[in-house]
C-alpha cells in the first residue's frame, strides 16, 4: 500500500528499481566532491553529512549557468547514498547548460530539527560565495528538493531566518522545484496518521513546533514555485502540494505553479530525467533559465498557470452562505467531470480528496435573484462561459432536484478545475488554426436524482457557469422546433446536442472555444445549421468521422434514419434550388 511510505521506499532500493549508486559519473566539464560548506562541524556529525558535490557543464559564451541546488529526501533520517537521485539529476541537468550542487545534511533522529534547514542555508551561503570562483550565476541560484528535502528546501525560502542567521545574501534562492513534497506537518497534513513514527522524532510534537516547521503556514510571498507531484505518488501528498500552492497565491505569491505528473510516482521523475525526451524535465531546466520548452508546452505551462488564477469564478456563489449544501461525493457526481477531461486527463484531480462537493438548490438560487438581473418565468436559458446553451423547462426538470455545484473539497473556484486540447484546425474545410483551448468546470448542474436522458445533453454545456449564466423567460425559446419528428428533436437536443452549439431557426447560439493562455473567445465559432456549406453539412452527417478527423475532435454522428431526416430539414431551411444528393 501507498501509506508504507518507508517499507515502500527500503524495498525498492533493496531490488535496485530505484538508482544505483554505481551508475555511470554524469557527464560534466567539472566534477568537486564533497566541499565542506562549514568551517565549524557540529558535534557527532561526519563531515560528509556537511558538504556538498558540485557538478559545472562546459563553459559556454560569456553567460555563467544557472545553479541547480539538490536538497534529498528520506524523510529527514536517510542519505541519498542508497537512492542516487541526485546523480541521476546531475546527468541529466548539467549536459543541459545548468550546474547541479548535491547538499547533504546532518540526519535525524541524531540531529533534532532545525539542524537540517539551518546545515541547508549555510549551503546556500557557501555557494553563493564560491560562485565566481566555480563560474556559475549566483543570481539564478535554485533550491530544488524531493520529498523531505522539498519541506526543507520550501521551509527555508519561505523563513527568512534561516538564511539570515545563515548570513545569506537578500533573494538568495531564485526559485523553488519543490517535487512530491510534505509541506505541512500538523493534524491536516499527509504524515499525521504516522506522526509517532515519522514526524515526532524528528520535530517534537509541539504543535507551535509543528506550525512553525511547516511550509504551509509561512506562505507568505517568496521566491517563484515549481511544485510538483505524481498521480500515483504517496497518500496525500498531490492534496498537499495543492493545498501548499494555494497558500502561497493567497500571501501574495503571483509566481506559483502546481503540476500533478501524470502516470510518476513518487520516484518515477528522476528515474525518467536523463530521456532523451522528458517534457517534466525541460520544464524544470526552463524554470531555472537553462533551456526552452517547445512552443506547444510553453504555451501548455503558460496556460496552467494562467488558470490557476483564473478570469472567471465561482466565488460569488459564496455570496449567497445560506443557499450553500455540502454532499458527499459518489460515481455518479464524478461523472460530471467526464464531460470536462478526457480519461486520459482525469489525473489531474488525484490532488483532490474527492469526499465532498458544494451545492445551491437551482430553484432556490434562482429565486434569490432579482428579477431585473434573471428574468422571470417558467423556461430557464443557461449560458455559459463558451456561449453554449441549455434549453430548460423548469416544471420538467424539478422532480430530478437539479443544483449548482460551486465547490470541491477545499476548493471554491471551480474554473480552476481545466482541461487543456487543441484542435487541428477551426472548421473541416479551412485551414483557420485556433489556439490551445480550455475547458473549466466552473459552476455546473447536477442531477441528485437520475434524470431521463433527455434532460443531459451530452456536451459541456452544462458547465462553465458563472453567476451570469441564468435566464428566465415566459415563452418556449425552442417553440419553432415543435414541428420536429421525435428522432430528431432526440439528437438535437441531447443525443448529439446540436442546439448547444448551434443556431437553428433563430435560437441564437454561437457556441466557440475559450482560448487556454487568456480566457478570451477564439475562432471555431459554431455556424447557424442553416449556414453549412452543402458539401460539408453532407459530410458532417453522414461521414461524420471524416469531419471529426479533420478538426481533431471526437466523432458525433448522428446515428440511424434520424441523421437523412435532419440533413433533409436543414437543407429546407436553405431555400429552394439548394439539393445535394445523400450518399
């Protein structure tokens, strides 16, 4: 089991999956071992345990690299002899234009907390004093640590005592790479279950103690943060990194990305850093300023944290406190999100501990707007974030206690909660590009008890609200589709849920795509029916997958003698003289 965090990690060492501490030297101009960052050692401390490696790339033009300072794990108590990671990470880094340090420190339960951050912060002293001697940039000095040494590598950003006591210079670390970190050691963090055998031999059990030892409660501005977990990585931690990095922006910290690796655990990042390709990587070396990402994954990375602080909200949902419910999460609520991320994409939500969700009764909402703001009336218009629409009788969708759900767990803004895709092109037959796109959860409806089918349609149109998203209105805003044969109005309004996306008959809906790097609509808006060029609203209904292909979507064909009966009322809708034959 996951929880066996330290019977987890001595097995795998002892099968040798992890590293090896005989792997081959990593491939560096310069290589000085062991350099004592202490000219004072502590009491019943080696001096190995207080010094440190350090590995130059070759000299290149006249810009010095960045510096790459590694603070290992193993729970505060174990060396990084038996593991290797900082090896692995200096064979991958330092051929890539940056120096990697490798800082060892005195190991508990010998050596009580604070000797670990303080040894770390001389480090840190050490090696912006000895920068111009070893030829790397003491100005882009970055603090990079794995589990335990994440805490601590956090801890001493974030606590400027530990650097001035250390007499370090003012914005001494230039960055944090915090990777499948502990960052709060207290009742809510991911050791609390183990506190007896992990935390309180190392740190006491004061809780002040514990407080002032977590990175969680210092997280008042600081340095940039790179933080990062695996899907599969240890119990809680995806949780905590969350929790860590939104502390951070709410102290006021505008340079904080949180990144859950998809398929890692808690070692597979470094096992994987020396590929020849290793996207994770790239990213780390473009944080510290020593190579670019791609322009598809720049642009990714940009939009990740652009969404992490996004435009929208659900926030003002929260205005209404007495309006708000909590339920416990269960399958048929997280099929909601099925709507938002692909299967290969639901990772992303492993940060989350999935037990509760935060809803208002959407009858009780909306009789807490005025009347100015949502109308009135018995027919409901949802329109969200993407301009696509849901077409709603209220009497009807009643008995099935539709509510909107504003919050996750901990989490009250839901458009934090994105996918990212991006197409191949706008339409099937241009070659009108659009940028990548986004698809936020926001607000959305759900059902607490089963509706009919009907009732659902199968895009996102349900999600992405705002609290601008509801209308009211007194007459049926989809009158004019009366006269449709049943098959048809089935696929128009929740099979293929064409009446979503598009305008038919004057309904008015233009649905697009919300651009991922700033929020705004982009092309690919969704054309009236009516609009379609004949050869292409051919296709579209009887080759659909062709159609699909060629925008880089999923197929949604219209299926059965409904799909001739549509392309027929559409093409009436045209005009006369305007016939393309079906297939």
């Amino acid at each position: 089991m996951r929880s066996h965090w330290l019977i987890a990690a001595a097995a795998l060492i002892q099968c040798g999956w992890i590293f090896s501490a005989a792997a081959a030297e990593p491939g560096a101009a310069a290589v000085h071992r062991e350099l004592r960052y202490v000219f004072t050692p502590r009491e019943g401390v080696s001096p190995r345990q207080q010094s440190l490696d350090l590995f130059l790339p070759a000299p290149s033009g006249q810009t010095r690299p960045p510096l790459i300072a590694f603070v290992h794990g193993g729970f505060w108590r174990e060396s990084d002899d038996g593991y290797g990671i900082g090896k692995v990470l200096a064979d991958a880094f330092v051929p890539r234009g940056a120096a990697v340090a490798l800082i060892r420190y005195p190991l508990a339960p010998a050596q009580k907390f604070p000797v670990q951050a303080e040894d770390i912060a001389r480090a840190v002293t050490f090696l912006h004093r000895a920068a111009d001697q070893y030829g790397y940039d003491a100005k882009r000095l970055f603090l990079m640590g794995h589990s335990a040494g994440a805490h601590l590598a956090s801890l001493i950003a974030l606590d400027g005592r530990y650097l001035r006591e250390a007499r370090a210079p003012a914005r001494a670390v230039a960055g944090v790479v915090a990777v499948s970190g502990i960052y709060d050691l207290g009742p809510g963090g991911p050791l609390a279950a183990r506190a007896g055998e992990l935390i309180e031999p190392v740190f006491g059990k004061d809780p002040k103690g514990l407080s002032r030892a977590s990175p969680v409660t210092l997280a008042r501005g600081g340095p940039p943060f790179l933080i990062l977990s695996g899907e599969n990585d240890f119990d809680g931690l995806p949780a905590d990194a969350r929790r860590f990095a939104a502390r951070l922006r709410a102290g006021g910290n505008r340079d904080v990305q949180e990144i859950v690796m998809q398929g890692h655990d808690h070692f597979t990042f470094f096992r994987n850093a020396r590929a020849s390709r290793n996207v994770l990587r790239d990213l780390v070396l473009s944080f510290a300023g020593a190579g670019k990402l791609d322009a598809f994954h720049a642009d990714l990375w940009r939009a990740r944290r652009f969404w992490q602080e996004p435009p929208l909200s659900t926030g003002p949902f929260w205005a209404k406190p007495g309006l708000v419910r909590a339920y416990p999460v269960d399958d048929r609520f997280m099929a909601n999100f099925g709507l938002a991320y692909d299967q290969g994409s639901l990772f992303e939500l492993s940060s989350y501990p999935l037990r509760e969700f935060h809803a208002i009764d959407l009858a009780r909402f909306l009789a807490s707007l005025p009347k100015e703001k949502v109308g009135s009336g018995g027919y409901l218009v949802l329109t969200n974030a993407r301009n696509e629409k849901v077409f709603w009788r209220l009497k009807d969708i009643e008995p099935y206690q539709p509510v909107v759900v504003t919050g996750l767990d901990d989490e009250r803004n839901l458009f934090r909660l994105s996918a990212f895709y991006h197409n191949k092109r706008a339409y099937s037959w241009s070659d009108e590009k659009t940028a990548l796109s986004v698809r936020s959860m926001g607000a959305f409806i759900h059902f607490m008890k089963p509706p009919p089918p009907r009732f659902q349609p199968s895009t996102t149109a349900t999600l992405s609200l705002t609290i601008d998203s509801f209308r009211l209105v007194t007459e049926d805003p989809l009158a004019a589709m009366a006269d449709l044969p049943q098959d048809v109005h089935d696929a128009m309004f929740f099979r293929n849920a064409c009446f979503s996306c598009h305008s038919f008959r004057g309904t008015g809906v233009r649905a697009s795509h919300v651009r991922a790097v700033d929020g705004r609509l982009q092309g690919g808006y969704a054309l009236p029916l009516e609009s379609y060029p004949p050869e292409v609203w051919r296709q579209f209904m009887f080759d659909n997958p062709r159609s699909a292909a060629a925008i880089g979507v999923r197929p949604n064909p219209v299926v059965g003698p409904a799909a001739g009966k549509l392309f027929d009322i559409v093409l009436k809708e045209r005009g006369a003289g305007i016939r393309t034959a079906r297939p």
